[in-house]
C-alpha cells in the first residue's frame, strides 16, 4: 500500500511537472481581425510561439544588448544588428552561434570595425561571372551608423566592399548622415534610410553614387497653422521655423524591386489616427514604392494598412490602457504576396495579402512565451516561420504556422497560380475555421463570379462588404435582365418622363386658373402652388407673401412629405449605396429636419428684424418650406435608380442630388431676398451671418441645457442628502 502511494504521488509530480513545461502558447494573445465597423473579431490562431532564442538559449561570450534588427537567409541563417557591442551576430538555422562580424580588413588592407551597427539586409540573387554563367550569390549589408556607411560582406563574413556617405549638391549643409536600414533590389540598387533626413529614401547606385530622393513624407500643418501663414508678410514666412516631413525607421524590397517603408513618427500620430479613419493615405505609416517613388500599394480592406484600428482599447487585449494610433517599426515579407508590420506601442503583429486585405492580428505585451516586451524588429525565415525581436530583453521569438495559417497561405498561393478550383476549396475550409474571414467569402464571390453564377457571387460580396465585386456580379445580372426585357425599358423611361411632364401639367393649369380666380385658394391650390415657385421664384415667392397664394397648412404639408421622402430613402436604398443598412427612424429624420429649419428660421427673423426686413417668421417659415419642393421631386427618382445602377455609374445619382441640393439653396436664397426685399449684395450678407447666428444660437442652446443638467442634478444631490439624514 505504501509503496503504491508513493508510486502515486511520484506520477502526480511528473505530470504537474510536465504541464508547466506546457508553452502557454494558447493563453498568451488573442488573434482577431476587424470588421467594416472597427470591431475585433475572434480568429483562429495563425501563428503559435515555438520557442525564445535569448541570452540564455545562446550562451555568447558577450550576451547581445539591445539588438535593433534581424535577417534571415534562403538557407536559414539569422542575422542580428548589436549596435551597443558593435557587431553583427549569425545564427545557423538551429539559432545557434555561427559567427560575429565586427572586425574587418578593408580594401586599403587596413583593420577596420563597425561601429553602432543598426540594420542588416540580405541580399541574394544570381550574378553573372566572367564566363557568363549564372552564380547564386549572397551578400549581407550592414548600416554602419556611427561610421556613416553600409559596409558589405559576403555569405562567409568576408568583407566585400562598402559604400561611404553619398556627395551632391542637393544634401543640405552640415546633414548628418546616419543609415539606420537599407535595402537592395536585384540590380544592386541601394535605398537607404538615414535617421536624421527627412527628404525620404537615399537611392543610390550600385557603385553608391547618389540618385535621388525617393518617396518623402508630407509635412504636417495644422489648420490654424495654414490659417495663419495666409496672413503672414514674406519677412515673417522666413522668419518662421520650417516644418519639415517625418523620417522613415525601416524599409525592406520585394523580389520585383517594390520598396516597402515604414514611418512611426511620435510627431505624427494624430495624422495616421485620421489616415486610418478617412483612408488619407498621404499619411500611412507603411508604403510600397516603386521606384520612381510612387506609392503603388494596394490598400482594399475595409481599413487601409496601418496597424490598430481601434485606437481607446482592443476588445481583444489585455493593455486596454494604449490609446492612439500604432507605431509601426517594421515591416517584413513574407509568402505569396503577404506582409507584416509591427506596432511597437502594443507589440502586435498585423499581416496583410497583396490587395491591402488584413489577415490577421496577433501579439500581446506581457511575460508569457509569445508575449513581448518591446518589439524592433520581426522576418521570415525560408520555412515560414515569423522572427520577432524583442529589444528590451534581447531575445527573439519563433513563431510556427499554424494548420488555420498554412490553409490561409495555400488558399493564396492557389488563387495567385489561377488555381480557382483549388483555391475554393481552400476558402470552403477557411470559412468552416472562420466565418468573420472576409477574404474567404470575397475568394468564394470571386469563384461563382467565374462560373457565372452571379447571385451567389453577390450574396458571398455582400458577407464581405466587397462593393466593387457586389458591382461586377450585379452587372453582369443587369446584362441579362436587359437582354431579357429590352424592350420595356424604353416603354418604362418614355412612362416616368410622360407621368412628370403630366405631373406638371397639371400643376400649371391648376395655378393658372387660381392666379385669375379671385377666390381664396383651397388646400390643393396651395400644395401645388410650390410648382409654379420652384420654377419662377422671384414672383413666385412675392405672390406667396403678399398675394397669400400659400399657407401654413401647405407648407407644413411639403414639410412632412420631405420628411417622408427622407425616411424613404434611407431604408429604400440598394445595398450598393447602403452597405451597412444604415437606417434612422422617421422621427430623427423629422428632427434632422425639423432643428436646422427652425434654427435657419429664428436666426434670420432675429437678422432681419435689426436690418429692416419685411418678412415675419411665418413669412420666413413658409418660403422655406417651399424650398423644400426639389427635394419631393427627385430624390425619390436617385433613391429608385439605386437599384438599376452599379458602383461605376453612381455618378449619376450624385449629380441628381447635386442638380437637388443646389436648386433648394438657390429656392432658399432667393425666397429670403424676395420676403425681406433686399437687394442681392445685403441678401448675401444677411445670409453669411444668419449661418453665425445659428452657430450662436445652438451654443447658447448647449450651454443652456448643460446648466440646467447640473442645477437638477445639484437638486437631486441636496433631496438626496436631506433624506438620508432625515432618516
């Protein structure tokens, strides 16, 4: 009995043992993506942390100090830049230690060292040899930053040659040269990032000669910067600080020679906040150049890339306290066209596809294996496995694919090959693993959309709020429809244009004969006097005052049919024009309405008053009611038209309401000089400041309703205090 107990408790041990040794890989991050609304939305993981490589794992003679970049090679070999020891450590792909680089024999024959080190590249391609054959060749670049150099060595470590600070004429007097991280394309030209110029990428040639600047970030005014520099006199411009573009931290090149270049500026924080939420991208943290310098990334997601989209907190995150928009250190290539950026300020990890389409988010600060603490640096290597450095405790983590990651990149590669059956497949099990996956759904549209079959392609673009692909196959269904039923088409335009001409038709007989009848008007009379207004609003609106050809009832009538026509067209719109269903009630939309008139009404009666207008509230009141009529008359028609057009041509609708809004300013505008009989130039003005006044007005009305708020709250506190004690 003893001994079986014993026998028990030595297995309890070795199993409690052995579920500490368990990575806690599982609980260590959550991985998630965004919906059109910014929301997270719980993914399956992609990438689960393998192992840390630090200090301890490595056992170096000197521990690495705060390594700022990592490199991986075609074969595995990792490259780490130590800039405080001043050297470069190479890992084999066990992540063991191969060798360092620091000290050198330049080609004067003459010792030579790093100094600072701050980015590696590697650079493979084939070069032609003297007897025209093609060698595979690898050469590591390293930025010798405080030597103000790239100094260049072989795939053995061997110095191979270097490229001093560049010389033109364009380089600003006393610049500091300073490369932090370049880039080579496949031709040898070398893009460099210098921390301290701010005019953008250095292009030099493959012999280090300068080219140019490629790729600069716009610098960052403030409005009332802008304002103000308006009024300024030539001495005082000169005068004023410049304000120049941010630097870039990072850059990397893809094998057709795109330049891809990160941004994380403190300085510019607020501006990637509102790229990300306006889709601005002047201001986008990452970039893809090509190299003339434009940026040709292609940014199709629902937000373009720039890293955290929910800048109070993440749903999905434990560091709830980070607020603003990311910082991004990094970016790194990885397979069939997908891309990774790093937000240091959360240590997260954002990975895209080709189109601009997020993948993917993981990472996490904390202390668990996969957590980091401050992320600098990340790559691939040639397994696929993603390299994350981690500055502050001088490790990397090596994180796996995943099965759900691996299906992801198959689906891709599938779908890059025109592989279509295959790759529907893939976003069949993508989907089972994942349902909020829009890339799966929009690769499932886009394999009915090659067979033809449009509906369910729609029904797979919508899932994924794809509006230009939810265009295509809606016009393609509209092709045969109109193949189909060509002939009513024709039949149904002659009809709506032969109901409006009969429509107005009758409006005219009916004023005509009120204009003559010397009887008071009835009810229709008046309602359809707004036709002849909207089209002769100088005596129309002099008839509506002073020969009472209107009325209250008639104006509040148009009113509510404006309402109703709002209320319509925000529930009758195709999915096309209303993506996400937006929908307000009829009661806001009466409110929407209803304030902005009255308040344009109050602030022009309170005007006029003082500027011997002639015109009463309810003067002013009725005519604008009346102006309201275009509105009635054909935002109706775009609302219809919604559902016969495609993305393409939703230039039409805007040109209907263009065509809509303006008449209604110029009924508006016109029917207040009319009322007041003003001349044109005090009619402007009185306009200009009845704008102010209604600003004047809400504030007041703010103000007022906040104070009230505060003294019944006051009241409740002191009822509140009097009956507890009284109890």
């Amino acid at each position: 009995m003893k001994k079986n107990m014993i026998r028990i408790i030595a297995l309890l041990c070795i199993l409690v043992t052995a579920i500490g040794c368990i990575p806690a890989s599982a609980a260590a991050y959550n991985t998630y993506t965004y919906s059109i609304n910014g929301e997270s939305q719980a993914s399956p993981d992609a990438y689960t942390p393998e192992r840390v490589v630090d200090n301890q794992y490595l056992d170096l003679d000197v521990p690495l100090n705060a390594p700022t970049s990592i490199e991986s090679d075609s074969e595995g070999n990792v490259y780490l830049a130590d800039p405080a020891n001043h050297r470069v450590v190479v890992l084999n792909k066990y992540y063991q230690f191969k060798q360092e680089i620091k000290t050198f024999v330049n080609d004067q024959g003459i010792d030579d060292s790093l100094n600072g080190p701050q980015g590696v590249f590697i650079w493979e391609n084939d070069v032609i040899n003297e007897k025209g054959e093609a060698v595979p060749t690898r050469r590591l670049y390293v930025a010798d930053t405080e030597n103000r150099r790239i100094v260049i060595f072989d795939s053995e470590g061997n110095y191979y040659d270097h490229i001093e600070e560049p010389e033109s004429e364009v380089f600003e007097e006393n610049e500091i040269y300073k490369p932090v991280a370049m880039a080579a394309d496949s031709a040898g030209r070398l893009y460099v990032i210098s921390g301290t110029t701010y005019q953008g990428v250095i292009a030099l040639t493959p012999e280090g000669e300068f080219s140019g600047y490629i790729g600069a970030m716009r610098a960052s005014f403030s409005p009332l910067q802008l304002i103000w520099r308006k009024f300024m006199t030539k001495e005082q411009l000169e005068k004023q600080p410049l304000i120049l573009p941010s630097e870039y931290n990072n850059i990397t090149i893809d094998e057709k020679g795109f330049i891809y270049i990160t941004c994380g500026a403190d300085d510019l924080m607020d501006e990637f906040a509102n790229a990300v939420q306006s889709g601005d991208t002047n201001y986008a943290p990452v970039k893809k150049l090509n190299t003339a310098g434009n940026d040709v990334m292609r940014r199709n997601g629902f937000y373009i890339p720039a890293g955290e989209v929910n800048f109070r907190s993440s749903a999905l995150s434990s560091e709830n306290a980070i607020t603003g928009a990311s910082k991004i250190v990094d970016v790194a290539l990885g397979e069939e066209g997908t891309w990774s950026i790093v937000d240091q300020k959360r240590s997260k990890i954002f990975t895209y596809d080709d189109n601009g389409e997020l993948l993917y988010v993981f990472g996490d600060m904390g202390s668990q294996m996969g957590n980091l603490r401050r992320i600098v640096g990340l790559t691939y290597d040639k397994d696929g496995k993603l390299l994350v450095l981690d500055g502050e405790t001088s490790s990397f983590t090596v994180y796996k694919r995943t099965e759900y990651g691996d299906l992801l990149i198959t689906a891709i590669r599938h779908n890059n090959e025109r592989r279509y059956d295959l790759a529907e497949e893939d976003w069949q099990d993508i989907l089972q693993r994942n349902n909020n996956f829009d890339a799966a759904y929009i690769g499932l549209g886009d394999a009915y959309y090659r067979r033809g079959q449009w509906n369910e392609a729609m029904e797979m673009y919508e899932a994924a709020y794809d509006l230009e692909g939810y265009s295509d196959a809606f016009h393609m269904i509209r092709k045969e429809w109109v193949e189909d039923y060509f002939i009513w088409i024709p039949i149904v335009a002659i009809a709506a244009c032969l109901l409006y001409v009969l429509i107005f038709k009758y409006a005219h007989k009916v004023n005509t004969k009120a204009a003559v009848s010397g009887k008071k008007k009835t009810y229709k009379e008046e309602v359809l006097y707004a036709f002849h207004v909207i089209f002769h609003p100088f005596d129309g609106y002099w008839d509506l005052k002073h020969e009472k050809r209107g009325s209250m009832r008639a104006a509040l009538t148009i009113l509510a049919a404006t309402v109703a026509v709002f209320a319509y067209q925000a529930v009758g719109q195709a999915y096309l024009f209303n993506p996400q269903g937006g929908y307000s009630s009829i009661f806001v939309q009466l409110a929407g309405l209803l304030v902005p008139l009255l308040l344009y009404c109050a602030g022009n009666w309170c005007l006029t008053t003082l500027f011997e207008g002639e015109g009463s509230f309810k003067d002013i009141f009725i005519s604008s009611c009346y102006s309201l009529t275009p509105i009635i008359l054909l935002l109706p028609l775009s609302t219809l038209l919604t559902h016969v057009l495609t993305n393409s041509e939703s230039g039409f609708i805007s040109l209907i309401n263009g065509i809509c809004y303006v008449w209604l300013f110029l009924l508006l505008f016109f029917g207040t000089m009319t009322t007041h009989d003003f001349t044109l130039g005090k009619n402007l003005l009185m306009t200009i400041l009845t704008v102010v006044c209604m600003m004047v007005i809400m504030f007041v009305a703010v103000l007022f309703s906040s104070l009230l708020v505060k003294m019944v709250s006051f009241v409740s506190n002191i009822f509140t205090e009097l009956s507890y004690r009284m109890s």
